[in-house]
C-alpha cells in the first residue's frame, strides 16, 4: 500500500513537472532557450517545452516596431539651427542576436537614430534638407541598419515628421518666397508685352500691304471716335492734301 502511495506521489510530481516546463507562444513570437545559461535553440510559434530549473526561456516580439524620436536641434552645414523629429520603424529578424548581443534593442535603436540624424543633417545644407527630406531619411536608415543588422533587427523605414525652423529664418524665406513670385509676375508681364508687341507688329505689316484695309481700318477708328462723346474736335485731313500744303510749306 505504501508503495503504491509512493508512486502515486513520484507520478503527480512529474506530472506537475511536465505541466510546469508548457509554454505557449503566439504566432508573431519566438523563444530564446537558454539551457543552463546557455543558448540552446530558438523555438517557434505554438505549443512547446522546456525544463524547469534547467532551461529558461525569452519571448522575442518579432512584429514591426515604431518608435517616436522626440524633437532634437540639429545644426546643418551651413550653421542654421533645426528642430527635427523622426519615427523609426524597425523589426526583430535574428532574435537570438537580439536578445544575447545587445541588452535593449529598442533603446539602442532610437539612440543610435538620434545619432544617425545629426550626422546627416549636420553634413547637409538647409536647402537640401528641406526640399530632399526622403533621400535625408533615406541615407539615415542606411547608416542606422548597416549597424543594427548585427543585433539582429532590421530597419523597415525612417520618416522625418517635423522640421521647425527658427523665426527669423521663417520670415526671411517668406521674403524670398515673396519677391520669387515678384520677379515670376514681372516675367509674364513682359513675355505678354513682347507677344503684344509681336502681333500689332504683324498687323502694322499686313496694314501697309494692303491699302484698302488701312482705310477701313482708318473708318473704324474714325466710327469709334464719333461714338464716344468727348469735347475735343478730330479735323481728318486727305493725305493727298496734307502732302500739298506740306509742299507749300517748304516753298
């Protein structure tokens, strides 16, 4: 009877054993086994086992990450002052490098973002900041993932959100914003008068070659004027005899 109990006993402590060492993971997790200390595998989704006491086990988190870098100054190339603020999304691809290479993966990237913006930005003029934000952000997430691709994480993207300029910076492009659409109106005006000038050019040539035209158009003019009420007298002199008295005149 005694025996019996005994295994009884020994059986419900193995069950609990077994029962202990069940681990369930989600589909977007993996487990890093370490056996005695030591790495020991990497286990998939679903139901598993491990040994208590013996093995310990880490949950990676293996969907895509965001992380908000908070405004910074940044000083570019040509010594202006900027506010940036950037989002960093990344994921866990090797999550044995991540959890035994590197003690917080998600802090050492949103640092080594930080560091990455003010290389890049620093190394770059406003202009080019401002008007080339993705190559900007482009070229951060170049520099960032070539270093946490040995921590196992992958850089999905880098998006520059904000770039706050300083006020009197605000204002002096404004200026210029300004007097670009000055000089544009300026242009057009010109390029009309030129065409303007083009057409009655044009129309002055088909005049002269035709002489019956210039007179209805002489008749046109003179029925414009008569229909606008005006105290000034128009006296129309023949051109044949405006050449008589001019002869007369020189006579």
């Amino acid at each position: 009877m005694f025996g019996w109990f005994v295994l009884f006993v020994l059986g419900g402590l193995v069950f609990l054993y077994l029962l202990a060492g069940l681990r369930s993971l989600y589909q977007y997790e993996r487990g890093v086994v370490f056996t005695l200390g030591r790495y020991s595998g990497t286990r998939d989704p679903g139901l598993t086992w491990v040994a208590p006491v013996l093995q310990n086990m880490r949950r990676v988190d293996m969907r895509i990450k965001t992380a908000d870098i908070p405004r910074q100054e940044v000083i570019t190339r040509d010594n202006i002052p900027i506010l940036a603020a950037t989002v960093v999304y990344f994921k866990v691809v090797r999550p044995e490098d991540a959890i035994i290479k590197i003690e917080d993966y998600s802090y050492a990237v949103r640092q080594y973002t930080q560091a990455a913006l003010r290389d890049v930005v620093g190394n770059s003029e406003l202009d080019f900041v401002l008007s080339e934000r993705e190559q900007v952000a482009g070229n951060i997430r170049q520099i960032v993932d070539a270093e946490t691709s040995d921590w196992g994480v992958d850089i999905e993207a880098i998006k520059i959100q904000e770039i706050e300029l300083p006020a009197e910076m605000k204002r002096a492009m404004a200026k210029q914003a300004e007097a670009e659409r000055e000089r544009r109106a300026v242009i057009i005006a010109s390029q009309g008068e030129l065409s303007a000038a083009e057409n009655l050019q044009k129309a002055a040539e088909m005049l002269a070659r035709n002489r019956g035209a210039l007179h209805l158009r002489t008749l046109q003019t003179i029925r414009d004027i008569a229909a606008d009420p005006s105290e000034k007298i128009v006296v129309f002199i023949p051109s044949s005899l405006e050449g008589t008295i001019g002869k007369l005149v020189e006579g």
